[in-house]
C-alpha cells in the first residue's frame, strides 16, 4: 500500500480505503482504470466528478 492509502475495513471479497490526497486530473486518470470493480463512496464532491467523467466517456459512445 502507498502511504497516503489506509484500508479503513475488510470484509469477503472487498475492502474499504481511504486516501489523503488532493483530486488532480491525474488521480482522476488512475482510478478510471478499475472502472467497475471499485465505487467511490466519499468525499461527494468526487463521486459527482467521477460520475460527470464516466458521462462524459459515454456520451462520446453513443
């Protein structure tokens, strides 16, 4: 694990991080790359960015 990550739980088959990190276009670009498997819970106002990028790729899809 990278020091700015702590897995905060673990249950069967997932676990919960948290990361202390500012939101840069780069992270952004990173965690695009789980698409799927991973949701972002937390803070709001990423999970709102995320889902305007995810918006964004699709609309370019259709």
């Amino acid at each position: 694990m990278h020091y700015s990550q702590e897995e905060t739980e673990q249950h069967d088959g997932w676990s919960l991080f948290g990361y202390y990190l500012a939101p840069t276009n780069e992270f952004y670009r990173k965690i695009l790359a789980p698409r799927e498997f991973m949701e972002i819970v937390s803070p709001e106002e990423v999970r709102q960015e995320y889902a305007a990028i995810l918006e964004k790729m699709l609309g370019q899809h259709r």
